[in-house]
C-alpha cells in the first residue's frame, strides 16, 4: 500500500476532465511512467482507488508514486502526440521503450577454391565482403536467394577433401545445389556461379539477365550446347524469381507489416518494410516486461511512428489486431506523411501470410532469449489469444480419467511448462472414492486431491522441500480432456477453493483427434491457429497415453493380485502389500519362503504355499 494514497486521491478528485497527459514520479522526482488521458480525473483516479483491481506491474508501478503532474491539451489527438514526445524524452521505466537489434551485417566471399557466400555480423575471417548492410534481415534474405538460385552449396562439407566420400544431399535431389560433392563440377565452373552471385547481388536481376543472355548465345554460336543450357537454366531461375516479385508488387507496394510475439516476460515486435514491393529492411523491438501495457501494439505504434519521418511512413501498415485508438492513429500518421495512411487486419490471402510471416520473425527472435522455439513460443500465444488469456500460459496441467468398467479407475495428470512436456511434474491418481462408474465424480475427487495438495504445500516451513514439491505450483491453465459437461462439474470447485485458474475442456471427434475447446458457455475453434491446434493435439494425446498406461498397469496388477489370493489366508490387501514391496515378478520368484511370510504376516506353511504359486506363474 502507498501510504502518499489519501495525499494522491485528493489530489485527483480537483483534478479537470479535460484531456491530457499525465507524469507519474517517484520520491526522487525521478519520472517513472507517461501516460495520456482523454478524461484526465477518471483515468488517473483508476491508479489511486482503494481497491483497485492492478495487474501486479502496474500495483508495482502505483506503490511508488510520490507526486504525479499533468499536461492539459486541447484535444485527445494532441495528448497522444504529446505523450510519444514525452517518453521519447524522459525514457520513463514503466513505459514501453524502444530498443531495436539494428547493427552492421556483411555478405561474405570466402576465399577460393570453392567459395561460399553467407551472412556475417563482422569482417574477422579471411574473404572479400559486401556491405556493411544496416539490416541483418534483408542480408540474410539476399544470401539465402542467391544461394538457391545459383544452386551453390550451403552444407559444411570441404572441397575438395570431400569428394565422392557421401551422397549428394537433399538438396541436390530436388535441384538447390549443383552437387559441388559428386566431384563433377570444375573449380573454373563453380568460380563462374560465384561470380555471377556476387554481380546479381551487387547490380541486381536486369543486369546480370544481360550478360547472362549475351554469354548464352556465345556460347550457342560456338556450339558449346552443354554451357548454353547451363546458362539458360540460370536465366530462368533469377527470371522466376523475379515473377514471384512480380505477384507481391500490387500487395506489398509501399507497405509496413507488423508481428508480435509474446512469452511470459518479454514481448518482441517485428516489422517488415516493404517498399517499392520489395521487402527493404526488417526492424525488431524487444519489449521489458516491466511495461505496463496489456496491449503492447496499442503503444508501439505511436511511438516506433512518431520517430519517423512523412517520407518514410508507409501507405497501408498489416497488423494481427487492430489498436484500441484506430481513427486516432491514423489522423496522427496522415498529418505526418501528408496523405492518408491505413490500418489493415487482413484474414486472409496473402496480406495475412505476410502478417503470420511478421509474427514468425518475432517469435524467431523471442525464441533466441527464451530458449524455446518459435513455433512453441506461437503456439502458446494463439492459445492466449483464442481462450482470451491476459498472458500465453507458463504452466499447463491436463487431467485425464482412465478406467475399465469401473475396475482400475485412474487418472493421469501432465505438465507443459513454455510449450513442452514437464514429464518429472507428471502425476498419477487411483480413484478411492468411488465404487462405481463415473468420470465426473472421479474428475471431481481428483482436482480436490491435487488443490488440496497445493494448500498443503503453502503451510511448509522448508523452503527447499517446498521448490521441489510440484503440487506448490499453481498451473496458468488447466485443461481437461472432456467437454463442458467435465467443464460445468470441476469449475464450481475452483470456485469453492477460490483459485481463479482459466479452465477449459478438450473436445475430440469421432476418430479421437482434438475438434475443439470447451468453455462454460460453449466451444472455441483452434483448428485455423495451427501452432496452437498442433499444441493442444499434443497435450491430449500426451495426457491419455499417460492415463491409460497407467489403468492397464493397475490392471495388470490387480489382476496378478488376485491370483495371489487363491492360497487360503491370503486375502487383498496381504497381496497388495506383496506387490508394493516386490515391485515386478522377477523380483517376487527371488524371495524366499521365509522373506514372503515376514512381508505378508503369514505363517511358514502358508508362505510355502504362496512361494510353490509364485514360481508357476509366468515371467511376463
């Protein structure tokens, strides 16, 4: 609690209901967060009440507010200007800052025989280099195209030492490479393809069709058949290339195409500029988590704009979701570039694959700091975004009944922690409460039993059995295998234990393959968000392969247990105890007599008869 609250709520109920901006500072004066307002009083009355409803960055942000001033403007278009000059200027911790991954980038040449282009942030190893290039996208891009369209090798293989040692690779078979490795291709030849890379890259496509042409018909003219081709196969590459080009003008004409992606504690914004339907360079922000912003977009896009200038804004900007302050924006962005600028959210075509291309980029990027991949980072991201989740879930717990008519009744439960199994955080149920039939009640016993746990685990006074205690950890998501009908039986009782944890159900068709999500009030589509389809996927076959081998090796030892009561005096539970202490049948055919009759608490002649069985039974 701030104890300067009665202070700052004075304050705000004088304050106008104009618009503004508003300038949050700490008890250093130091300026902590910038914000606009289009009801100065009502905004910034929602920081100071006495029982807010914070997210915990902004509690955080709130628990050090000494003092606060504002800016009155005269309308709210002016306040959004006004605050992207303002946290420009002061860079307030709680806002969102810009920081991109620009620096120098090269294109490479080794050195002959056999030379390699590839991409490169220095100039330390030995080669001639192009460059320096500002954009470490576009240099990847241009190595990647000339090395497909010359057919030049990208392998780590040496040459010459390499020759004939292995078969060509993959790419040699679907016509990428040349297959420098077969040994077939002169030093004189591939120096050739080298040669006109580089030129391509340095004069573009027209110009080296040119030359490219004049040297095919030499070549024709001399009869040198095998070089003509060779030279027209090459002329039809750059030209198909240059066709692909030709489809993405109308689309990409002056375009910006923005991505987003998101973990738990970092957000990675990526734009594509595509100018002259060319993509010309790629800008990529990373986000801290301390921003306050629940919609990073609805702040990046002010900001990243207001730093440049009208030339350089594009005509249309794609983005995944569209901004809070549309009509807003766009006035700020026209007024810069002195014409209409337009804020699109395609579903579909081509425009929506650019915009799925961005948030690859951006989870490509994330995936590098988070140590996950980008598909999983995406993936956990359009979970967040399809169950309306505030933040992709770090932990996912799945829960599944296992039984067979009502014998061995199980349930399994797994974890997903960042996208993947957590498999030492598995967990396994025997149903104890039930005597009969009901994947309801049983779902129900074991949510109580596992929450009870966590409850358990909150009163431990050792801080180190509590870290390795996984019922301590309460999950970001519970999924359950089942639809809404498991959905309607289990909320009530996070209800009861007062855990606001997101609760869905996993919906199968007919051939047992993940359809949909389940939610109280119906059922949410996944199959068009494919990373977060593939993940659920994942997850329930993962949580019924788990369930189910557990059943059916209860199953199996209930069934080896009553085998055991066949010998008089030997009742259930003297045969189950047999079987926790002997854990597999090897083991069980090792004791002796006298061993078995101290375990079960039989006497000698009853152990003797229990061992006779025992070593009749089958190995497996």
């Amino acid at each position: 609690m701030n104890p300067r609250l009665p202070y700052l709520q004075r304050k705000t109920a004088a304050l106008t209901t104009s618009p503004g901006v508003y300038i949050m500072k700490n008890a250093q004066e130091k300026i902590i967060y910038i914000g606009k307002a289009k009801n100065l009083r009502n905004r910034v009355t929602s920081y100071f009440r006495d029982h807010p409803d914070h997210t915990p960055k902004t509690a955080q942000m709130v628990s050090q507010v000494y003092d606060y001033d504002f800016i009155v403007t005269g309308s709210e278009y002016e306040a959004l200007v006004l605050e992207c000059s303002l946290i420009k200027q002061h860079k307030p911790r709680y806002n969102i800052l810009l920081k991109d991954d620009k620096g120098y980038h090269y294109i490479r040449v080794s050195p002959p025989p056999y030379a390699r282009i590839t991409a490169e942030l220095n100039t330390q190893a030995e080669g001639t280099y192009l460059g320096p290039y500002m954009s470490g996208f576009t240099v990847r891009q241009t190595v990647s195209t000339v090395n497909r369209m010359f057919r030049l090798p990208t392998c780590s293989r040496p040459f010459p030492e390499s020759f004939r040692r292995e078969r060509p690779c993959l790419y040699y078979h679907i016509g990428q490479c040349m297959g420098v490795c077969r040994g077939n291709i002169p030093e004189e030849e591939y120096a050739e393809a080298v040669s006109d890379a580089v030129r391509f890259i340095k004069n573009g496509g027209d110009h080296t069709v040119t030359a490219l042409e004049q040297r095919m018909t030499a070549a024709a003219d001399r009869l040198d058949f095998e070089e003509a081709a060779r030279l027209r196969d090459r002329i039809a590459a750059i030209r198909k290339a240059g066709e692909k080009q030709d489809i993405m003008d109308a689309v990409t004409a002056d375009t910006d195409v923005i991505g987003t992606a998101e973990s738990n504690d970092m957000t990675v914004i990526s734009v594509l500029i595509y100018r002259d339907g060319r993509l010309s360079d790629q800008n990529s922000f990373q986000i801290s988590s301390e921003a306050l912003s629940e919609h990073p977009l609805d702040e990046f896009l002010p900001q990243y704009y207001s730093t440049r200038s009208g030339s350089e804004l594009p005509k249309t900007i794609l983005l995944e979701e569209m901004p809070a302050e549309q009509e807003l924006l766009e006035n700020m962005l026209a007024e810069r570039a002195g014409r209409k600028v337009t804020l699109e959210v395609p579903v579909r075509g081509t425009r929506h694959r650019l915009v799925l291309m961005a948030k690859q980029n951006a989870g490509e990027k994330l995936s590098i700091k988070a140590g996950r991949t980008g598909r999983e980072l995406l993936a956990l991201e359009e979970l967040a975004r399809a169950l309306g989740l505030e933040k992709p879930p770090v932990r996912i717990e799945s829960y599944d009944i296992s039984n067979l008519s009502s014998a061995a009744m199980v349930a399994g439960m797994v974890v997903f922690e960042n996208g993947r199994p957590l498999k030492n955080a598995y967990r396994r149920f025997s149903i104890k409460e039930l005597s009969g039939q009901n994947d309801y009640a049983a779902m129900q016993e074991v949510i109580r039993r596992r929450f009870g746990e966590y409850f358990k685990a909150q009163q431990e006074t050792d801080e180190t059995a509590k870290a390795l205690n996984s019922f301590a950890v309460l999950p970001d998501l519970i999924l359950l295998d089942g639809g809404q009908t498991h959905v309607a039986a289990i909320q009530p009782i996070l209800d009861e234990l007062a855990l606001r944890i997101p609760l869905f159900g996993m919906v199968k068709d007919q051939k047992h393959r993940t359809r949909a999500i389940a939610a109280n009030g119906g059922e949410i589509s996944v199959r068009e968000k494919q990373a977060a389809f593939h993940l659920l996927t994942r997850i329930q076959d993962e949580v019924h392969r788990y369930a189910i081998t557990y059943m059916k090796t209860r199953h199996k030892k209930s069934s080896y247990a009553l085998t055991l009561t066949q010998i008089r005096g030997i009742g259930e539970k003297k045969a189950q105890k047999l079987l926790m202490t002997y854990k597999t049948r090897g083991q069980l055919k090792a004791a002796s007599p006298a061993q078995l009759a101290q375990t079960a608490g039989i006497n000698p002649e009853t152990a003797a008869q229990l061992y006779a069985l025992i070593q009749e039974l089958p190995d497996s």
